[in-house]
C-alpha cells in the first residue's frame, strides 16, 4: 500500500551521524549514538527553551561540535 513510507523508513538514517540505521539500534546506527541522543534528552538539551542570552560575556559553546549534520 504505501511503498513510500516502506522506502524512506529502509533509508533512513542516523539522526547522530547519518550512518544508515541499524535495525537492532533504531531508530540509530547503534548503540552508541543511541546513547548520546539518550544525553541529550536526560541533559534537557531538547526540551529547555533557548537561554543563549547569557552566554553573551564570552563563551560561546564550542562551533568544533558542529560535525553532527
Ligand atoms: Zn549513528
């Protein structure tokens, strides 16, 4: 009925590193960046709404991290 859904869901990838995801990890690659998107909710990074302003006296988070596209 829905090849589609069928297709995009085989290909899809891992929302960490955008390897293909592994069926056993997903909806990751593996176990590892299951874990860290595990941090990631645990350390509220997706729920605390943007408090960047005070950030502004000089230290900006790290731009290096920015590899995760
Ligand atoms: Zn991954």
């Amino acid at each position: 009925m829905n090849e589609i859904d069928r297709k995009t869901f085989a290909v899809r990838s891992c929302p960490i590193c955008g390897k293909p995801v592994e069926p056993a990890f997903k909806p990751f690659c593996s176990k590892r960046c299951a874990d860290i998107d595990l941090n990631r909710w645990l350390s509220g990074v997706y729920a605390v709404p943007a408090k960047e302003d005070e950030d502004e006296d000089g230290n900006r988070p790290a731009e290096s991290e920015t590899d995760e596209k």
